[in-house]
C-alpha cells in the first residue's frame, strides 16, 4: 500500500463519491509534479532521486567536440 491506495481509502471513508476522489488524486498529483520541475528549473539540473552525484551513471564515451556549425 502506498500514500495513494490509503488516500482513497480515506476519501472512502469520508463518504466522498468515486469520481470526486479521482479528481482529488488527480488534482494533488498534478500540483506535487509542478512543484517537482519548478525545483529542477530553478536548480538548473535535473533531480534523479536520492543518490549523490558521484554515483550516477556518466558518459564515458569519446569526448565531446565542438563542430562548425555552416
């Protein structure tokens, strides 16, 4: 069971009809993903969850080159 599936089983049992529970769902979740790109764009980098930086997989290909755009 996760914050979701105890979140509707409290809507449940305040008597909230289906549909109206879904839109709250919905509604909560929609605004806890803006607030999540509003972090990443104000930070300047993407948040990819609870490891440090210097365990995240890199690119360790050719080095990058800069081209001559025509």
């Amino acid at each position: 069971m996760n914050i979701d599936g105890a979140t509707a089983i409290i809507y449940a049992e305040l008597g909230f009809p289906a549909e109206l529970a879904r839109g709250l769902f919905l509604l909560s979740r929609s605004v806890g993903i803006l607030a999540h790109a509003w972090e990443e764009n104000e930070g300047g980098a993407r948040i990819k969850g609870p490891l440090p930086k210097t365990v995240l997989a890199g690119y360790h290909g050719k080095p990058y080159r800069d081209l001559d755009r025509p």
